[in-house]
C-alpha cells in the first residue's frame, strides 16, 4: 500500500504543503467533512471529472506532519511520474481515498488526517515510526493530472512498449553499423562473436560453468564485471539461472574462448528495469570460459 503514495511533485505543491503545515493552529482554514477529514483546496480547474472506484488517478503528491516532509516524489525517478492510484473503497472513514473522490482533475488540495490512522490503516504498519506521535496528523498535498479507465492504462502501456522496442531495434542497428559488425544473429536473436577458439568439449546442460564477464549497454557504459571483482561467475549451465542469451552464447564456447556476446532484450531482462540496465536494453558482454565442472550430486542419506 505505501507504493501507492510514491508519486510525482511540482515544486509549486511542496510549497502548498509547507504553508499548510506549518499553521499550527488546530485546522485553521480547514474544512471538515462528515466522517473527519479535513480538507483545504487550493485551485478548483472546473473540470467535470471525478476518480471512481476501479478507476485510476494520476496524481502528484507530497506528504508529512506538520513539521516533518516525510516524502518528497521530486527524487522519484521521471519513468514513474505521475503515479497511478487504482481507486478502492475508503480503508478508514475519513482516509486519502475520500479525499481523492472529492477532487476533479486539474485540482490541488491538502488533507488531513490522523497519523495514527495513516500508518496503521492505510500503510498497514504494526506501529507508528518513531518519529511520528499517535496525536499527530499526516498532510497529503495532492494535484489530480489525470483520471483513467483500466482499459485506457493497459492501452497507453502497450503503446509505450511498443514504442521502447522500436527504440531498442534502432539503437542496437546504430550500433551494429557503427562497428562494422555484419555477424548473423541467431534464430532467437543472440550475437556471437567469437574472439578466441578454446580447447575441448563445449560445456553441457547441467555442467557448471566458470565465466569472466564485463557488460556494457550500446551507449558503451560499463555496468557490472567479474574481473573488477578478480573472481569468476559460476552458474548451472541451462538451468535458467542466467538470461537466456548468456545461457545460449556461453554453450558455443569452450574452455578458455572468448566471445562478444550482444543480447537484445528478449534474450535479456526485458521490460525489467534492472537499475543500471534501463528496460529494453540490447546489453554486449566481453565474456571469457574459465572452467566446466560436473555438478555433483548430493548423497541420499540412508
């Protein structure tokens, strides 16, 4: 549930809360509604349009106390702004999501409620944080951006799917060109540029490998290596303890061969956002076969 409140913010609703919090003064220019939240609207657009249940708001945020920012949605990354709220029914009377209702897009208010309520109702927390008094209320400075159907957000997904893997498929062909690469990928997609022949047998499904690595996106930005930590990756060979390209590129090496290995985002991780590795991302591994082992199987016990 506190996922749900980590959203976007203007700077000019940081301000409207800060100005709200800091009237301390039980609710001066407040009102209240029925069942005890408190509101205040600080800019009504006019607009029809109202979040209903099963419906989802998209909505920038800020909350805390009334001398405290406890989240501040300016640090949450751009790809997740605005957040989406699915509209439920109200968890506590006089919760957000009443709150929520009351709003027509385009709209920015604060709400107040009960901090005890917040972080044990709504954030389901066993207890109050220690900073925070059972006395106290929680403000939330919301802006309603927009209002969408399941239909409308599954749609507008899709589109920013297909719109990123056309991204991918550009960049990795820019790439491609750029290095003079002409090498034919595979019938999954996989790139295979052998550097160096090893000696032996290829390793097998089953078999334990020992792999040197260092992976780069196309922009040529090093985000993760083996040999920076001076010790070899071991994985299961086959046993989908890897992405699939690596499973695939490190079967065609033998022992001490070296490959490039460039792995679009099927093969990958997808539309993962791995931190380092954006979603949709053609990775390309210098990678180096150290050793193959059999793995050993553990003795029933009689």
């Amino acid at each position: 549930m506190r996922k749900l409140f980590f959203i976007a913010l203007s700077g000019m609703l940081a301000g409207l809360f800060l100005v709200s919090c800091n009237q301390q003064s039980k609710h001066p220019g407040f009102k209240k509604t029925d069942s005890g939240l408190y509101y205040k609207f600080y800019h009504q657009s006019g607009d029809t349009v109202q979040p209903k249940t099963a419906e989802y708001a998209e909505v920038e945020m800020v909350y805390g106390t009334a001398d405290s920012v406890l989240f501040d949605s300016r640090k949450i990354p751009k790809a997740q702004r605005p957040m989406k709220i699915p509209m439920i029914k109200s968890i506590y009377k006089g919760d957000i999501y009443e709150g929520l209702a009351m709003m027509h897009v385009g709209d920015s208010a604060v709400f107040e409620t009960n901090a005890d309520s917040v972080f044990k109702k709504l954030f389901r927390m066993r207890k109050l944080p220690a900073f925070v008094d059972s006395t106290q209320d929680v403000y939330f400075s919301i802006k309603l951006v927009a209002v969408k159907t399941l239909k409308q957000m599954q749609a507008e997904e899709s589109a920013k799917m297909i719109k990123l893997q056309n991204q991918e498929n550009k960049e990795r062909e820019a790439y491609l060109k750029a290095h003079k690469i002409d090498t034919k990928p595979t019938a999954s997609g996989l790139i295979f540029i052998s550097k160096k022949l090893g000696k032996g047998p290829h390793p097998k499904v089953g078999e334990k490998v020992s792999v040197h690595y260092t992976g780069y996106l196309l922009n040529g930005k090093k985000f993760d290596s083996s040999r920076d930590r001076g010790k070899p990756f071991e994985f299961v060979l086959g046993k989908h303890q890897v992405i699939a390209g690596w499973d695939e590129g490190i079967a065609k090496l033998r022992k001490g061969g070296k490959a490039t290995l460039i792995i679009p985002s099927s093969l990958g991780y997808g539309a993962r956002n791995m931190g380092p590795i954006p979603p949709f991302s053609t990775l390309v591994f210098d990678v180096e076969l150290m050793d193959i082992n059999k793995v050993t199987k553990a003795k029933k016990i009689k």
